[in-house]
C-alpha cells in the first residue's frame, strides 16, 4: 500500500550538486526525510522535514543540503549541494506515521558517488 520511489542519484565530481526526490503513495504521513548508509558503516540520519514544516539536518550536511516537500505531488527533495567524497553513500526516502507508536517506511535506495 505504502511506496516510496527514490529518482536522481548518480555520480559527481566533488563540489557538485545533485537533487534527490522521494515520490510517496498510500498515506499521508507525519514527516518524510532521509537516511544513508556508506559502505561498511551504519544507516545514519541525513535530514527530516515535519507535515508542518519543521526541518531538521544532521550536523554534517547542515548549511550543504536543503530538504523541501511539494505536498500536492505527495514528494520530499533533497537538494545537495558542495558535495564531498565523504557524501558519497546509498541514500534512503524515509516517511513515518505517529499514532499509538511510530511506523516507519522505506524506500529503496539511490546511490550517490563522489569522487575527487
């Protein structure tokens, strides 16, 4: 029922910028945000952006990456910009609902490489 597509990773130089989307079917959901996970490493919080605007950033990517919603297409962007070999990760559209407890979704996954 619930799906969310991921569309735009690639591969750029660093210091390039490249602009993900997450279109969301199925629900209308409390917040949509992003997660990646680099090679070896552990899934790790990217940024979130809360039904009522609230954005929140992980504190690597603040002031690089903008995250923005068109609520009337049912997506979330991620806008990344000055990007660093260090970004370089498969990243994951994320949308949770509150209710009793939190239910997460997943998409799954596009890939963004970095390079020197």
């Amino acid at each position: 029922q619930v799906q969310l597509v991921e569309s735009g990773g690639g591969l750029v130089q660093a210091g390039g910028s490249l602009r993900l989307s997450c279109l969301a079917s199925g629900s209308i959901f409390t917040g949509m945000g992003w997660y990646r996970q680099a090679p070896g490493k552990q899934r790790e919080f990217v940024a979130q952006i809360r039904s009522d605007g609230v954005t929140n950033y992980a504190d690597s990517v603040k002031g690089r990456f903008t995250i923005s919603r068109d609520n009337a297409k049912n997506t979330v962007y991620l806008q990344m910009n000055s990007l660093e070999p260090e970004d370089t990760a498969v990243y994951y559209c994320n949308a949770f609902l509150v209710r009793t407890n939190i239910v997460n979704y997943w998409g799954q996954g596009a890939q963004v490489i970095v390079s020197s």
